[in-house]
C-alpha cells in the first residue's frame, strides 16, 4: 500500500497548460507511476484507439470499448489497467487554459462531460466523429509545434473547445440528461463547490443552508431538481468517498484518518462507515488489499 495518494500537477513551465500525448508513449514511460492510483489538478480527454484496457476511476472499473472517448474530471483519482495496452491520445488541459471568463469556467461545470451530476462512463461515437476528434488532436499538436504568438491561445481553445462540443454533441445521443441551467442548478454547483471545500467540518444541510444564505428547504429542492438527490445523500457520498480513498490507498492508521475526515472519535467513524456500507473501515481497507 503507498504511502500517500500521489497528486500531479500540471507542469508550470509547460506553456499553455494543454497536452496532447500519445498513450503509447506515454506508458513506455511513466508506466511505474500510471498503474498506482493517483490524481491530478488537471482535466483529462482520453481518446482511445483500437484498445480495451479496464480505467480505474475512483473504485469504478471502467471497460473501455475500442474508438471511444473518456472524460475525467480533475482531482478525481484513478488508475491505469496494469496491461497497460493503451493506444491513441490522452488530451490533458487546465482550468486556467480554458477558462478565459465566466462563460467558460460555467461551460466545464455544467457539460455532461466532466461534470459530477452525472456519470463519466465512455461512450461509442462513429467512425466519422471518431476519426474528427482524431484530427483535432492532430491539429493541437501541429500548431503547438509553431512559434507562440497573440493568435495562438485563441487557436488552441477554439480547437479544444470544438473537440468538447462534438463529444458533447455525441454523448446526449446516448440518452444522457443535459442539465438544465437555471437558479437550481446555480445554487446546486454552489453547494458541490462549498461541499468540495468543507466536508471534512460540515457534516449536516443547515451548515451548508447557512453558508449559502439560503433555507434548507430552497437547498434541498434544488439538489432535489438537479441531481435527484436529496443534500444530505451528497454530503455522506463526499465524505464516504473520501474515507475509501484513505482506507485504500494511503496507509495511515483509521485513528488518523477518522480525525482528518472531521470526526472527533474513531468509534463515531467507524459506526459512521459501518452504517452506510455495512462494514468497519478495517474490512474495506483488508478487502481492498485483497483485490
């Protein structure tokens, strides 16, 4: 078990923060570093060739199907199939590439892409729209080949963006729900955004109501209407998740962990834990161990 859960950053001395790499090169390697779960501050667009290895996302296998993409929002923790049999081009990009005002960071937040209101399952896309993408990727990697001038930031976001909105495009036709923006999702990607911030400390609605400056009731009919789930379901989702994430890949004592996640006393957690997945967190983390 490692020590720590690794966490990459983008490289700052890589001007702009957007990548396209091939996923055979970069396996040749870093291939020591992409089998152990790790996370990033970072955007990730996979667009895998003819290959159909088995993506780790936080404890959610994901079975690649040949010509198809992945999307992978940042600071989520995965890991690569220990065959390592990736083929095509992993597209990696940060918020301060992409988000040149208000309209874009809104864009990240809300497309069924990365967004955590709903799944990041791939999805099969056409010959055609595959084969798109493809010469996006190409196109990227061509202009930043180029000397760096004023036009070629505007370039590089236009390809990504276009690369973003085809997927987009592709992904709604397979039946998945295009959020409604509007004043309940507003005051849902509020409560996510203060939820990702706070729930190691704030562990009941009414904190998070108070912070808002909004009423438990108005908080939770917009969780309601947005994600069909009620506030509280999302707080024990955050902090549940982040206990497995600590259980399994990180080997402090549970003691240590139960103070980080917020919880004054260990028998509080391991009751906590128990109660939601029906084991003590020494059963997850031995299970785990044994996969």
């Amino acid at each position: 078990m490692p020590k720590e859960i690794k966490k990459y950053d983008f490289k700052p001395s890589v001007k702009p923060q957007l990548e396209v790499i091939s996923l055979q090169k970069l396996v040749a390697e870093h291939k020591q570093e992409l089998v152990k779960p790790h996370r990033t501050d970072f955007y990730h667009v996979f667009l895998f060739n003819n290959c159909s290895p088995i993506h780790l996302i936080d404890f959610n296998p994901i079975q690649i199907q040949p010509f198809t993409p992945l999307f992978i929002n940042k600071n989520r923790i995965h890991r690569f199939d220990p065959s390592l049999k990736y083929e095509g081009y992993l597209l990696v990009f940060t918020d301060n590439f992409f988000c040149t005002n208000s309209s874009d960071f809104n864009y990240l937040q809300s497309t069924v892409l990365f967004s955590d209101f709903t799944d990041n399952q791939g999805f099969q896309i056409g010959n055609k729209i595959f084969k798109q993408l493809y010469n996006i990727c190409n196109a990227i990697n061509t202009e930043l080949t180029l000397p760096a001038d004023k036009t070629q930031h505007a370039i590089l976001k236009n390809l990504l963006h276009n690369f973003l909105l085809i997927s987009e495009r592709e992904k709604l036709k397979h039946n998945f729900v295009e959020l409604k923006i509007g004043a309940d999702f507003d005051q849902a990607l509020r409560f996510k955004e203060l939820l990702e911030k706070n729930f190691k400390k704030l562990k009941n609605v009414e904190e998070y109501a108070k912070k808002l400056n909004i009423s438990e009731k108005r908080l939770r009919k917009a969780i309601l209407n947005t994600m069909d789930k009620a506030p509280k379901k999302l707080i024990d989702e955050r902090i549940l998740l982040e206990a497995k994430r600590l259980l399994a890949y990180d080997n402090k004592p549970i003691k240590e962990i139960c103070f980080e996640l917020g919880f004054e006393e260990p028998t509080n957690f391991i009751k906590y834990f128990r109660k939601h997945t029906g084991k003590t967190p020494s059963e997850f983390r031995e299970e785990f161990i044994q996969l």
